[in-house]
C-alpha cells in the first residue's frame, strides 16, 4: 500500500507566524504517524503573495521531512517564483513515481486571476499513457467541481471537462485531488473520485447559499491510501494527537 499526504492552502507569510506554526503542525503530524508516507504534495496556495522570501520559508520548512515533497502553485501563488525556490522541479507540470503510484503534478492557475483551469490537457493525456498499467493521481489546486458553495464556485475550475475528458481515457486514475476550498469533500468524476483537501491555515464555513466566511475548525490535512487500483481518502485534523 502506498501512502500519499496531502497538505494545502498553507497562505505562508513571513509576517505571520501562526501560519508557519500550523504547518509545522501538520508536518509534527505526518512524522507522528505509525506507518509514515511515502510522498507528500502540497497543492497550491503555498504563498500568500508568492514572494520569494515565503518559498524560501517553505524550503526550510519542508527540510525537517525524510520524506520527499512535491509542491505545485495555486492561485496565490507565482509560478516563476515557485520553479525557482524549487529547482529540482522541472516545470509547473511535472509527473513523479512515489512507491509504485505514478503523481502527476498539473498547474491550473491563470495569472491575476482567482479561478482557473487546467493549463496543458495535452501533456496530462501523453503523460497518463506512458504508464496505463500504474495506479495514478492527478494533483491540481482548483477541484473540477463546484463544492455547493456559491463564492467559492464563482472562483472554481473553468470548463473542468477538459479535465474529464483525459481522466475518462485513462482508467488507472485511482484519484483526482485538489485544494482551493479549505475544506475537504468528495464527488464523483470522469470515472473515478476527485476529492479536495482542508487547509493547513483556515477552513471553510461550509454553508451553501451563506457569506463567504471562515470557521473555527481546527487545520486539516488529507492521507491517501492506495492499494492497487483502489484507494482510500482520510481527511485528519493536525491537531489530533494518537
């Protein structure tokens, strides 16, 4: 079984440092675990600004893990920037092996602007078929689904039947995930599941037809288990102890 962590939403600033704390939290988390991961990704909204000085603060964070860690933007952060802090990537697109499981890291920002879409269809579809025997998860920020909460839908994922249209071809799609709304949730999609991930920062008030508004939940993260051609999703507050 292979485990993949999912942290999001992180909005690192150096002038906040209950952030880094929270992070710090969820990463305390993930080295707590019985069976450590294998991998985490970090789906986007990793810099409040997308300064340079808040990858750099990333970069150290992300050093007290003995594990590998496979970030990719959202939209506050910048691409440039981010490509930069983290050279070893080799672009905003980028596929990875962890422990059998093919991540394929996809870049769905759209510069200055809140909402997105999935930048290069064409190279998720090349990419997803030089592997079709190997269980897949494809990671992005905007979730290809409106969650039922009308302002955060309003800055959501355009046209996500691009998406689906690759992820339909390609049945080793054990998973689509993304963050973006502070919260976790679930929905079918294209085939498979698409789910989305709490913040290490702050969560969602989840109130469909409500104001935007944050709540007092505690920060969260995702844990992924995938076993085959099957997986699991838990959702975990990192402030739980064992």
């Amino acid at each position: 079984m292979t485990i993949l962590a999912q942290l999001s939403d992180l909005h690192l600033t150096v002038d906040d440092p209950t952030r880094v704390r929270s992070l710090r939290t969820a990463l305390t988390t993930l080295l707590a675990l019985a069976t450590p991961p294998d991998a985490v990704v970090l789906t986007g909204d990793l810099a409040d600004h997308g300064r340079p000085e808040e990858y750099a603060l990333l970069r150290d964070e992300l050093a007290r893990l003995p594990i590998p860690a496979h970030p990719l933007p959202g939209n506050h952060d910048d691409v440039a920037a981010l490509l930069t802090a983290f050279p070893e990537l080799p672009a905003a697109n980028y596929a990875v092996t962890v422990a059998g499981v093919r991540l394929l890291c996809c870049d769905s920002t759209i510069p200055g602007r809140d909402d997105g879409t999935l930048s290069d269809p064409e190279w998720l579809d090349a990419a997803l078929a030089e592997e079709p025997g190997t269980p897949s998860v494809v990671a992005m920020h905007h979730p290809p689904y409106e969650v039922g909460v009308g302002w955060v839908d309003a800055m959501g994922h355009a046209r996500p039947e691009r998406l689906g249209d690759v992820i339909a071809r390609h049945p080793q799609v054990v998973r689509v995930i993304a963050g973006h709304v502070h919260a976790g949730s679930v929905r079918a999609f294209a085939g498979t599941v698409a789910t989305t991930c709490p913040s290490t920062y702050r969560q969602l008030h989840v109130d469909p037809g409500g104001r935007p508004a944050l709540s007092d939940a505690p920060p969260g993260l995702a844990l992924h288990l995938i076993d085959g051609m099957s997986a699991v999703t838990h959702f975990r507050p990192v402030e739980e102890t064992p």
